[in-house]
C-alpha cells in the first residue's frame, strides 16, 4: 500500500518546497521530525515515506492536539482495563461512544490545522486512517484529491451538498 502511495504521489508531479505534509497522530509540539525519524527507525512504512518526502524538500507539519492525542489514549487504556462494567457504568457513555467523540474533535481540529496553515500555491499531503473525515470542516476554497481512492464517507457527503 506505501509503495502505491509512493507512486501515485510521484505521479502528480509536485513541487517538493510547496508541500506541507499533515500526518495523523503527528502532534504539534516543535518535535515533529523526531518523532518521524524515531517511527521511521522502528520500521513504520508510513513515516518513512513521510521522511523522504521531507527529505525532498517538503514540510513537515505538527497536525493534532496533543490534548485530544492524550485523552484518545486514556480513553482507550482505561477501556481496556475495565473489562466489567456495573450497571451504573453502562448507562454512562461507553468508550466507543466516548472516542467516536473524540475521533470527530481530532478531525475537526486536523481540518482547521489544514485551513489555517496552507498558504496560496501551498500543496497539503495528508495521511490520515481510514475512518477520519475532514470534509465537514475543511475551507471551501481547498480542493481535495483522493490519489488512491475516494473514501465512502466522502461519497455520502458529497451526495448530501
């Protein structure tokens, strides 16, 4: 899949200084390209290909809150400690329920990222997981392209307008 990404991104033929590169889970923190570089060492396909496009010239940007980053994670560490749930917790929002939430507040965070960092002429590449969506807070005046493949929720979306 990386390899493909690979090329349908050499493909488009862009020019490296006017890439902004958006990464899912990436956060702002003046650290970005050390977290890249370590994830990178360990072997993750994705942040290699994110190296060597930052090694071509574009620009790494710090994509997420930490903030929602940190409560996704707790969120999920606890859901995975709390195996029985009384009934007084189940009437309580369930952690799938409480990182739907969050997944949403991390989109709508990203999308902003996005909208408020990408200048005119600016190009943005953004990885992201599959069930991210962007499209309900991302300006108008950015147009998107899906090198790979249109994700369905984005079909749905589009039909909606």
């Amino acid at each position: 899949m990386w390899q493909e990404t690979e090329k349908a991104l050499d493909a488009l033929e862009l020019s490296y200084p006017q890439i902004k590169i958006y990464q899912d889970g990436l956060p702002i923190c003046r650290k970005e390209i050390n977290i890249v570089r370590d994830l990178a060492k360990l072997g993750s396909p994705n942040h290699r290909l994110v190296l060597k496009l930052v090694e071509r010239g574009a620009r790494l940007m710090g994509t997420e809150s930490a903030d929602l980053l940190v409560r996704e994670y707790e969120v999920i560490k606890q859901g995975l400690g709390n195996k029985h749930h009384s009934r007084s917790e189940s009437r309580s929002k369930q952690p799938a329920e409480i990182l739907e939430t969050i997944l949403a507040s991390r989109d709508e965070f990203i999308a902003h990222r996005i909208s408020d960092t990408l200048e005119p002429g600016d190009v943005g590449i953004v990885f992201l997981g599959m069930l991210h969506n962007l499209s309900p807070w991302l300006a108008v005046d950015i147009e998107t392209v899906y090198p790979l493949y249109f994700p369905q929720h984005q079909k749905a979306h589009d039909h909606a307008r």
